[in-house]
C-alpha cells in the first residue's frame, strides 16, 4: 500500500485533487517554522535516538503483536486477549489463569474518570479483551464458557471464561488477531457495498441483546460527523477530559518503552514524511495536540468516513450489557480486518453525553445521538468510522504478559 499519499481525502471529493501541503499540515499541528529551524540545527540527530524514528513499531512494547501464537496453552490465549481494541490503550485489564478458567478481572487504576465517568468504554473494551480470548482458547483447542460479573461483591471481576479441552476451533476472527489495528489515516472515496455492512451485521447475531446501526447515506453520514465535530469541540474545551486525554498520549520511545501503553504518534495514520517529521519536532503542547486532533477530525477522520457503525444496547447502562457489546464489537473489527477493511473507534459523541450528565450540564448531545440512532429504548454503547484505507495502520504498544497476569 502507498504510504506518501496525500495527508487528506475525502470520500465525496477527488483524493488527488485535495491534499494540502506538509507546511500547512505541519502548521495544523500547532508546530511553526521557529521549532522546524530547531529541529535541524542540531537537536534533530537527538529526537531521532530519543523519540525512535527509526523504530516505528518496533522493539519490546510491540512484541506481543508477534509472539500472540507462542504458547499453545490456555495461558498463552492471554495472548490474544491483550491485542484487543480498548480505550485510550489503557488496556484496563488484569487476567488469573488456573487449569480450569481464565478470570478478567477490570484495574480500576486504568479508569479515565473524565473521559469515561460511568466506565462505559473501560467495560467495552475488558469486553473486546475476552473475544479475543475466547478465541485464543478455541484455536489452541479449548472451548470457552464466559460467564459475566461471576462475584456479585466484586465489580472488577468481569468474567470468569471456563474452558475445556475440545476440538481445535480456528476462524477468519482469529487469524487475523495481530493485523487488526486501529486506522485513523485517511480512507478512500470508495463505499463500502451494503452486502459487505450486513456481513459484518451477522457478527452481531450471537448477542441477541446487542444490535449495530449502520449510518451509510451521505445524510446520515453528515449529521453523524457534525455531531462527532462538535463533541470533539466541547471536548477539548472542558479542560479536565482534555488533561485526562493528554496524560495518556506517549510522546517519546522513552515514554513508550516505560509505560508501554496510550496512544502514540506512531498509531495516529500519519504518512511516513509526516510522522518522520512530527518526531523531529519538539513534543506538541496539550492545546496544540488537541487542535490538530480537531483539525484531523475535521478533514480526515469524518471527511474520509465511507460509513459509521453504532453499537446499541437496550437502556445503554447495564455493565453486562457493554461488555457483551465490546465482544461484538471486537468481532467486527476482527471481521473487517479480515474483508480488507479499515475501522477508526470515534466516541466523542458518548464521551460527551456521559460527561453533560456527571456534571450535570443540559443534555446537548443524546438527544441529537439518540434521533440518529432511531431505535427508541436502545442506547448507544460505541460508534466508529469504517472504509478503504489509503495506508496501513501501524500497531499501538502492549504491556507484557508479566505485568497483566496475576
Ligand atoms: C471502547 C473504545 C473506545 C475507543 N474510542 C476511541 C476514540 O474515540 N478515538 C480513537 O481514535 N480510538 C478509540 N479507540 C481505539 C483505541 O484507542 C485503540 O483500540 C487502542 O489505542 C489500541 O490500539 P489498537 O486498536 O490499534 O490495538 C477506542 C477503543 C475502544 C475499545
């Protein structure tokens, strides 16, 4: 795949017709011709070694991308576990392996209480971890029963995944565990064909609770990325998720290679000149960063979006309910994967409605949410963009086994 396409596309305008210059996209990112000028006189061969140019998506904190089939045993599923999807890449996760079950239990440590107050995404993504799991345990010949919340004094402890010996079971979902990564690059001017959104809907039939609302049309599409613009707005403008956000994005290898965690410049679907330049340049401030996120939003993110997903679930509230709806949700992500197709998370939109309601501000957005979803008593649990990539994505860091098995 090309990877010095044009920093921008749109799904509705010409690809080529419409990139902007690495200046202005440079200049988007808050970072002028001053820290340029730094960059090359001499701190520029430091930021190579210190924020690893040259080692994008490599080196120990990517290892479990590679090693994820190893271990054959019911441990080794674990794995898999920890490549699923989940938010901010807290990977919120804690496993206890006996010989019998695989325990999940939540790390309240992880929690991101101003982005994520009601813990809604920490619950979707524990959810994506054990689909993954699940079917680390059948492809190494394990059949798994999960049970959710199996303690009802302790919250954190959400699964209890029993298994026992059977068959190998090995699918397209499990094969394409460690090629499965969030893409926030541009996507192609290119629809996804209905017959392709309703074979990623069948992935949703074994949750009968859980249900997926497709937003295809050029209407519903430009309602939901006005919404997702002006959640992303009232975003960083509440300061307290803004920190929150900020605090988890790692900057430099050092930071990578410590915490192993968080989003990072390498996982942002830059072309390689541009992230090349990125880590040249100073680190961006918090309020540049969001700037350029909305910038990104704007003329990336939901400019290139063939269509939105939106994961729902009776009432909206219910952990179980979520963590059944991360399962779902990490089985279509694995299944676009597998169909050749890029999908971006984007849950600005619900970040935003659960903070109006911890703050007790009016609700500006469910409602607005709630007419595009159309499926009055469901909440929305999760949304994201899918689409034809323009370039592959690169693959965000894991914390090792050691550090999650207890
Ligand atoms: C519940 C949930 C919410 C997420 N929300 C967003 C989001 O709003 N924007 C985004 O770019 N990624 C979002 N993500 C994607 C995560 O940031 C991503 O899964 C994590 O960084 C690990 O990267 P990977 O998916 O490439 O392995 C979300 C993931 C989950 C499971």
């Amino acid at each position: 795949m090309p990877d010095d396409t044009p920093e921008f596309s749109a799904v509705t305008g010409d690809r080529a017709s419409r990139p902007i210059s690495r200046r202005s996209a440079l200049k988007a990112m808050g970072l002028g011709g001053a820290t340029i000028l730094v960059g090359a006189s001499g701190a520029a061969s430091y930021r190579v070694f210190d924020n690893g140019v040259l080692d994008a998506g490599s080196g120990a904190p990517y290892d479990a991308w590679s090693q994820w089939r190893d271990d054959d045993s019911p441990k080794g599923a674990v794995g898999a576990a920890i490549l699923a999807a989940n938010p901010h890449n807290t990977q919120p996760w804690i496993f206890h392996v006996t010989d019998r079950s695989v325990d999940v239990f939540a790390d309240p440590s992880r929690d991101m209480p101003a982005v994520d107050p009601y813990r809604r995404e920490h619950h979707v993504g524990l959810g994506c971890a054990v689909e993954n799991l699940v079917l680390g345990l059948g492809a190494r010949g394990f059949r798994a029963e999960v049970k959710w919340l199996p303690d009802p004094a302790d919250e954190t402890y959400v699964a209890a995944v029993a298994f026992e010996p059977a068959p190998v079971s090995t699918s397209s979902l499990h094969e394409v565990i460690g090629d499965r990564h969030s893409n926030r690059g541009p996507y192609r001017a290119q629809r996804v064909p209905r017959t392709v959104l309703e074979g990623l809907s069948a992935h949703v039939a074994e949750s009968p609770d859980v249900q997926l609302r497709w937003l295809a049309s050029d209407s519903d599409r430009e309602a939901m990325s006005a919404l997702i613009l002006e959640a992303t707005e009232a975003f960083i403008d509440d300061r307290g998720q803004s920190e929150e956000s900020f605090s988890w994005f790692r900057n430099s290898r050092d930071d990578i290679d410590k915490h192993r965690d968080g989003p990072t410049l390498d996982a942002q679907g830059f072309s390689t000149t541009t992230l090349t330049v990125a880590k040249l340049l100073p680190a961006s401030s918090r309020s540049a960063g969001d700037r350029f996120w909305l910038d990104q939003t704007r003329t990336v993110h939901t400019a290139t979006a063939a269509a939105y997903g939106i994961i729902t679930v009776p009432g909206g509230d219910h952990v179980t309910d979520r963590l059944q709806a991360g399962r779902v949700l990490q089985r279509i992500h694995l299944a676009a994967t597998a169909d050749g197709l890029a999908l971006q998370h984007m849950n600005q939109v619900t970040e935003r409605i659960d903070r109006e309601r911890q703050l007790g501000l009016p609700a500006t957005f469910a409602p607005r949410l709630q007419d595009l979803v159309a499926q009055p008593g469901r909440g929305a649990v999760v949304a994201f963009r899918l689409g034809h990539a323009i370039r592959t994505a690169r693959p965000s860091p894991r914390r090792p086994l050691g550090a999650v098995i207890r």
